[in-house]
C-alpha cells in the first residue's frame, strides 16, 4: 500500500474563513490536536499576512515537534524569507510558495504572460531551496488550467527544488474523473513527477471536495491537502475527517494508507468546533450526531444482529466512546486522572487539580457523570484559564418573574480589583449581559451567535453555552458550562468581551 500524507491547512484555509478567526492560543490548541492526529504536514498560517499570523506560526513551529510545519509565501522574495524566518524553528520546516496558473487567473489577476509565469516559477523555487530541502509549489487554480502548461510547470518546480508540487481545485470546479485524470496525465508526461509528492487541494463549492480527493489518490496522488471538518474559504474545504475514514475503510479501492490516529478525531473536530463557536450539523460524516443513530426499525434490527449490517465503521475508530464508566462524588483524584488518561487527556498537575475540583463541584450537582460531561469539563478549564489583565465572574445574582423586569447584579474580579452593578433587562440574561457591559465597557458590537446545547441527557445536564460576538469584521467566541444555564450565558460572554476587549486594546496600542 503506498503512503497518502495527510497536509493538514485548518490553521491557515480554514481560519481566513469568515466567523473561524483564532487568537494565538487557541491556534497553539488546534496545533497540538493535529499532533496528536499525527498529520504529516501542518500549515501554521500565513507568515507575511500580519504580525499576529507570523507570530503564531512562529509559535506553532517552536511547539511541534512530530509533524512538519509549513508557512505559505506568495512567489515573491519578501515572501519567502518571512516564510522561512517564521518556520525555521520548526523540527521538519516547509516553505509553501504559489503562483496562478490558469488562463483567468494570470490574465486578469496577475497579468503575467505564461512565459513570465514559468520565470517566476523557476526564479522563486530555486530562491526557496536556498533555505530548506522541504519546498511546496502550488499551481493555484490548476483545475481550470492547460493540462501541457501544467506539465511545464510541474517539470519546472521540481528541476528548481520542490519536493512537493500541489494542483489544486481552487474553486472547487472540477469532477473526480477530471482530477483522476489530471494526476495521471502529469505522472505520465513529466517524468520527475515520479520523484516527489503530487499533491490535491480541493474545494468543496460543488460538494465534490473529498470525492475529488480520493479521486486524487487513485489518479497517483500522494499528498492530500484539508482541514478538520472541511472549515475553508466560501463552502470550505476537503474535510480530513472523512477522506482518512473513506481510506481506511476502503483500502481495496485506494490501495493506500494513512499515519493519522484516527482515534483522536472525534476530540480535534469538537475541539475545533468549540473554539470557533460552532457545533457539527447533524448529519455531517464521520462526526456528527447522527452519524452512529439508527431510528428506522429495519436499520435497528439489523444493527442488532450485526453492526455491520448498517455501520461501515466504529464509533469508536474515531474516538467516541459508547461504554462510559461512570465516576461519582467518592471518585478519588488518581481515578479521575487515570480515567481521563483513557479518554486521551494529558494534564499537568495543574490543570488536573482544577479539573478535579470543579468534577467534585459538579458531582454534588448531577446525579450521573459522563464521559461527555468530563471531556466537556476538562476542554471548557483548559481553554478558559484566566489572564491577569482579564475580567472573571465573582457572583451574580438574578431576579426574574413573568411580571416584572428581570434585575441582575454582576460581580467581577480584575486582578484582585472587584466591580459590581445592577442592571434590568429582557430576562435574566439580558439583563446580565448589560451589567458586563458597563463594567467591562466593550467596544461597540453585534452578536452573531448565542446558543445553549446540552451536554448529555436530563433535567441536570450540564448547558454548554456559546456567545460570538462581531465587531470590526473579526469574530470574537466565548464559553460557558454550567448545570445552571444563565450562569453559563455570563462566563461564555465575559470571555468573548474580554477577547474582544484585548483585540481593540492591542491593535489601538499598533497605531
């Protein structure tokens, strides 16, 4: 079986989508979910686009250490040296250069003529290869492209140094016989081809973008270019969950393989979708809701029989758990760490001693905890650790009745600074969240999603809340968990305002 690697752009494609914008830490978490994944390739960012994104992939470079890390550049020399600067720390850096090559895209985008298209190939990946060994060129928009202009520019990338040449569907355009063929066509027609890796970048505007992928593989493609699930530009991108899960379940048909551990799949789509603000629709593959459900009797009883019968793959290749051991209020700290252990968390000592207390907390108010109610807790105290200079809730207080005006008295801790006010609203939430807002003052914004999802079943559920807020045309996520719900509300908007308050102050300190 021949190796398919896994490139994985869910930090540089899938966060320049609208509303999926991630602050330094949160990258750095995503980072470590593709780790753990063990992605061949991790494309932290683009390193030129603006400090904050050369920051990050700095950092990500510095933090990773399994899998190779790459930067884009655009063609040009400023490009690439920002590029390599950016990753040069990294255990296998990858310098990840791009230039138009369809007919449309080099007549009205870059108004080059194709033979200045091919210069500038031939000048930039050599220029590339000065610093690393490891070069990625893309031929941008190849799917709509010349197939024997292609072949130029395949046999032109490789004979100055890339190790990779990618041909992207840009625009999500093509078929999977179309990309099947394309890749056969540049293995039969340029012989260096056959030397490196020939990769597939597809997106998903017609809904084709895994099937373009696979179709990719079977073309002779060895690298597939995703994001964890399929977040990208316009309809987003090859989603990696599904294209590792369809070669896995069909190596008889792709006669390849993957290194990802697809156990930790289920753990780095949540992961991703919490930190974004967004949950998995339903029927999504592989991760959503529904994806394991049988609710027609016939599919049931041929369940029960066989699993097989309706189900191609396990819930638990893929990380859900579906026998939960279930640890109660007498649950000791080396249980509850050993248990965690299992479900794939390493903590430090501490981050268990505070996940530990707030599942004791949470044991005196639930009856039943869950596997779905730990992996919850612990997410929610990992990423919602407190900065000095950021507000946190002290105490609330709350008085609501279908006849008179809610009233909510917040308290908030800055530092060891406290701030109280009382103000009314439209219901008890409202009326907290204008409290925050005179205490914290937040600059001017809209809300672009507020929602309650329950973590598990009953009355005692455990309410994950998220709150987006949109300012400035940047997104800004915060979240809350809580048996009790209107407390949930106020710790997930605390911490979007104290996002977004940190976004305004540092970008008003750059001007």
């Amino acid at each position: 079986m021949k190796q398919v690697k896994i490139f994985d752009t869910t930090l540089r494609d899938g966060e320049q989508s609208p509303g999926c914008s991630m602050n330094l830490r949160e990258k750095l978490e995503v980072a470590q979910c593709l780790e753990r994944l063990k992605v061949d390739v991790i494309e932290a960012g683009f390193a030129i686009a603006s400090p904050g994104d050369f920051e990050s992939v700095q950092a990500i470079s510095r933090a990773v250490r399994d899998c190779s890390v790459a930067s884009l550049a655009r063609a040009t020399q400023k490009d690439i040296d920002t590029a390599w600067e950016a990753v040069k720390d990294a255990a296998d850096p990858r310098i990840h250069l791009f230039l138009a090559t369809s007919p449309l895209h080099m007549e009205y985008k870059l108004k080059m003529t194709p033979d200045q298209v091919l210069e500038r190939i031939a000048e930039m990946t050599a220029y590339a290869r000065r610093y690393t060994s490891n070069i990625e060129f893309s031929a941008e928009d190849a799917t709509r492209g010349d197939l024997e202009f292609l072949a130029e520019v395949t046999r032109l990338a490789i004979r100055n140094g890339a190790t990779t040449v990618n041909l992207p569907d840009t625009v999500g355009y093509t078929t999977p016989a179309e990309m099947q063929a394309l890749i056969a066509y540049i293995l039969e027609h340029v012989e260096e081809a056959h030397d490196v890796d020939l990769s597939v970048h597809c997106h998903n505007d017609l809904g084709m973008a895994a099937a373009n992928s696979l179709a990719g593989v079977l073309g002779g493609a060895t690298q597939i270019e995703c994001t964890i699930n399929g977040l990208g530009e316009r309809a987003g991108n090859t989603s990696l969950e599904e294209v590792v899960m369809a070669i896995r379940t069909r190596p008889d048909i792709y006669q390849a393989q993957t290194r990802i551990e697809t156990t930790q799949i289920y753990r780095s789509s949540k992961t991703v979708y919490d930190i974004i603000g967004q949950t998995a629709p339903l029927n999504k593959p592989i991760v959503g809701k529904n994806a394991f459900l049988h609710e027609s009797g016939i599919h049931q009883h041929g369940v029960l029989a066989n699993k097989k019968t309706y189900e191609i793959l396990t819930p638990e290749s893929v990380g859900i758990r579906t026998n939960n051991l279930i640890l109660g209020k007498h649950s000791g700290k080396h249980a509850f760490e050993s248990h965690l252990q299992e479900l794939g968390y390493e903590l430090t000592e501490e981050e268990l001693l505070r996940c530990f207390n707030e599942f004791k907390i949470l044991c005196d108010k639930k009856k039943v905890i869950t596997d779905a109610d730990l992996e919850a807790l612990v997410s929610h105290n990992v990423r919602t650790v407190e900065t000095e200079d950021g507000y946190r809730l002290d105490w609330f207080a709350v008085h609501t009745s279908n006849f008179t005006t809610a009233t909510s008295t917040i308290s908030l801790k800055k530092g060891e600074e406290r701030f109280e006010e009382v103000c009314l609203g439209d219901g008890p939430i409202d009326a907290s969240f204008n409290a925050i807002d005179k205490i914290i003052q937040p600059v001017e914004h809209s809300f672009e999603i507020f929602s309650i999802n329950s973590i598990s079943e009953g009355k005692d559920t455990l309410g994950d809340v998220t709150v987006k807020l949109s300012a400035g045309g940047r997104h800004f996520s915060g979240h809350g968990l809580s048996t009790d719900i209107i407390q949930a509300s106020i710790v997930a908007y605390i911490e979007a305002a104290n996002k977004l308050q940190a976004y305004h102050n540092k970008h008003q300190k750059e001007e």
